[in-house]
C-alpha cells in the first residue's frame, strides 16, 4: 500500500485529553498534521474538536482538530487531521516532532548497528 502522507508519523505514547472527559487517552503516533488517539469514545466524523496533548517533561498543548476517521475493531480511536495550534505553542509542537523523528532515525542506525556487529561476530554464518 502506497503511503500518500505529506509528514512522517512517528510512533508514540504520549496523553491526549478530549473534550468532555477528564481521562487520559493514549496517542499512537503523531505527525506534524494529524495524531491517531486510542479510545473507543466515537466523536463523529467531520467534527472540529479542541483536544490536549501532554508532551512529557514539556506540558499541555491545545490543538484545534477535525476528526477524519475512526479505528478500526482491532484498533479503536480517532484520526485526528490538526488544523490550529496556538502561535506561540507551535514552536513547541515543531520541536517536539524533530525529537521524535530523531528519536526515529537513532532506532534506524541502532538496528543497523546490531546487524552488521551480528556479522562481525559471526562470519562463518554468512
């Protein structure tokens, strides 16, 4: 399957809180537009919603989102396009998404790093 995305996602597990609830949801992955919330609290789809995510050791950030689509049964939750963070905030949000896709491309080089040291310590395998 072809992936048409503008912006990388990045796997994560940070909090986001929706409207209405006090509970903490679970945010799988993240892009520089849209976030992908585990819940199974059906918010219907084309509605603009203004939700918080918690980036650790930062704070609460408001977005401003529209939901474009739900889970599916094996994964329930809300894909969530972002259409506004605040103007002083989005700094943040840019920060904390080049950490993660640092983060992403350190997980990169490490695997590949335990390949080829997996070669070195066992030639005669090859």
């Amino acid at each position: 399957m072809i992936d048409l995305r503008r912006f990388p996602r990045c796997p994560t597990r940070i909090k986001a809180y929706l409207p209405g609830s006090e509970e903490a949801y679970e945010v799988l992955n993240v892009s520089y537009k849209g976030c992908f919330i585990r819940t199974d609290k059906l918010i219907p789809l084309r509605k603009m919603v203004l939700f918080e995510i918690e980036i650790p050791e930062v704070g609460v950030i408001p977005i401003y989102g529209l939901v474009v689509h739900h889970g599916t049964e094996e994964q329930p939750g809300l894909g969530i396009e972002i259409l506004d963070i605040e103007r002083e905030l989005l700094p943040v949000w840019n920060y904390y998404l080049k950490a993660l896709l640092n983060i992403e491309e350190a997980k990169k080089v490490y695997q590949r790093y335990l390949k080829t040291s997996q070669k070195v310590e066992n030639p005669q395998s090859e």
